[in-house]
C-alpha cells in the first residue's frame, strides 16, 4: 500500500472516545472528523475501521480502501477460517465443510457393514433369548448423552488410535469417525432390523420352498424386500453423524484447517457452531456467517435424505421387477 516499513497498528472508531474528551468532539460531533484526522496523521502505519461519514478528507499519504462485502465464492472457497484475525476477518468455510463430510463420510463407512450385519442377526440368525437380550442393550446404548461419548473418546480412542498409527496427536479425524460410528450403530441396527423385521412370513417360506438356501433367502429376498428401511437407517446414521457436536468437538483436534489426510486434525460445522456462536455479537458479520454454516449443514442433510431416498426407490423397483 505504499506505507512505511514497521509493525501495522490497528485504529477502530471506538478507540478515539477513549483519547478525547467528549467535550473534544463538539456539540453536535462536528469536530470528530478532525480528531480522526490527527490520530492517523500521527500514526504513518495505521489502519482505521471508520464510519464513512466521519471519514476525514484530504490527507497526505492517506489511501482509502474500498469497503465490500464477502461474496459467496469467498465464503465457500475461502481456504481460511480467522473470524478474529486483523485487521480483516477470515471467513472461508471450505476446511470446515471438507471436515464434516470427511468425518461424516468416513463414520458411515464404518458403522454401515457392522450395522447391517449385527441387524441380520439379530433378525435372522440369533435365538430368541438372545434377540431378547441384545436388542434392547443396543436401544440402551442410544440413549449415552454424546458428551459421554466424547469423554470415551477422548480418554479410550485417543490414544489408543495415536499410538496404533504412530501419530503426533490422536486428535484426528479418523478418532471422530470411530467415535461418531459407535454413536451411530445403536440407530442403524435397530432401523434395519425392525424392517427386516417385518418382512412377511409368507416371502421367506417361499423362497424357502424353492430350495434357496437362508443365506439366499436373506440376500435375494429380506434385504431388497427392506430396502426402504435401510435407507431410512442409512439417513438416521448419517444424520447422526454430520449433527453431532460435542463428542466431535472433543476428538477431532478442532483445528479449522484443510485436511489432507484422514489422520489430521479437523473442526465441523456444528462443532464450529457450538464453540463460537456463545462468544458472537448478534448481528454481526460472523454471528452471519456461522447463521450460513447452519444453512449449509441443512442442504447437506437434505442432499443426503434426497440421494437415499431416490436410491431407495431404485432398490424397490428393481426387487419387485
């Protein structure tokens, strides 16, 4: 910009108020513009947030900076989350997006297999005492406040998956998405297995009495049969994971960066949400911008419930056909 080599000194408009007096400043404020220009007259390496119309005119040396609002390609592709860097604040969401999906994404890979195949036999492999006893343990299980969950992980997943991978940290995302695919199993399996459930009698004797086996019966039969409930389980799961926050906030390292691997520390959106939004002013450019997380984190959810819902159409059509 053409200053002088030296440290920036930052000037907000309310720091004047406590270098003059208020009878300094006039009745009607009519010299505030002047004491203004004497503050950044003195200083040759400051840079003043002030109201433009009581911006001083016609100083030597003295740049005006145009004033613009962030646009949404900023907003998205920003690489930077700084909402209290100066002199300007930082409010790129693309490295808190990648972590929820990252996390997200990864937690479902998890849970979904064990999920499924715990809810297979429970529904058709187990006894009936045993079915008694492990389906309501696992229904138990979704009732853990996640802060529960978080502690678990901080104190169990931690270190065990710090020490496994040989990392610095265990603060990591893959910690989150163990942590976030325990929390998740206890949904899914009951999900699916009430809908595997409910298939009817009459279609397992069927397939039965044509000679498929039950491992053929399960495959070909009850899972297109109870595709619909298992999407359903899949978007509860999901839903699940992408909402979660304390228990992710604890593990995850919550560093707003871009990750590059699985084992790097990330920060979510309702985990951002949860550690800034107590601390914002109301009203104010980042109170927006963490009311905007809230809006993207909704068309992500709506994305996914709307991907899983056409995919299970698809399956249905298909079986039927």
């Amino acid at each position: 910009m053409g200053g002088q080599e030296g440290e920036i000194s930052i000037f907000r408009f309310d720091d004047i108020f406590n270098i003059y007096a208020e009878s300094e400043f006039g009745d009607d404020y009519e010299l505030l513009p002047e004491r203004l220009a004497e503050q950044i007259a003195d200083n040759k390496n400051i840079v003043a947030y002030l109201p433009q119309r009581y911006a001083p005119a016609n100083i030597d040396g003295v740049k005006m900076l145009p004033n613009r609002n962030i646009s949404i390609s900023d907003f998205i592709g920003g690489s930077e989350w700084l909402p209290t860097a100066t002199p300007t604040p930082l409010f790129g969401v693309l490295p808190l997006i990648l972590g929820t999906l990252l996390v997200s994404i990864t937690a479902i890979l998890i849970a979904l297999p064990l999920g499924l195949g715990v809810a297979i036999y429970i529904s058709e492999l187990a006894g009936r005492r045993t079915r008694k006893f492990m389906k309501p343990t696992i229904e138990l299980l979704a009732g853990i406040p996640s802060v529960v969950y978080g502690f678990f992980g901080l104190v169990v997943l931690v270190p065990i998956v710090q020490k496994v991978f040989n990392l610095h940290v265990g603060e990591t995302a893959f910690t989150g998405s163990l942590l976030l695919a325990i929390m998740a199993l206890p949904t899914i399996i009951t999900v699916a297995e009430d809908a595997m459930r409910n298939t009817p009698k009459a279609m397992r004797e069927a397939s039965l009495a044509l000679g498929a086996t039950h491992w053929q019966t399960i495959y070909k039969v009850i899972i297109p049969y109870s595709a619909s409930g298992i999407s359903a389980a899949v978007v509860l799961g999901i839903g699940r994971a992408i909402g979660e926050t304390m228990a992710v906030l604890m593990v995850t390292g919550n560093a707003a960066k871009m990750p590059s691997t699985i084992f790097d520390p990330v920060r979510t959106i309702p985990a951002t949400i949860a550690a800034e939004l107590g601390e914002t002013a109301a009203g104010s450019a980042h109170y927006q911008s963490l009311f905007l997380l809230g809006c993207i984190l909704f068309v992500i959810t709506m994305i996914i419930s709307i991907s899983s819902e056409m995919i299970s159409k698809r399956q249905t059509n298909k079986g039927v056909l």
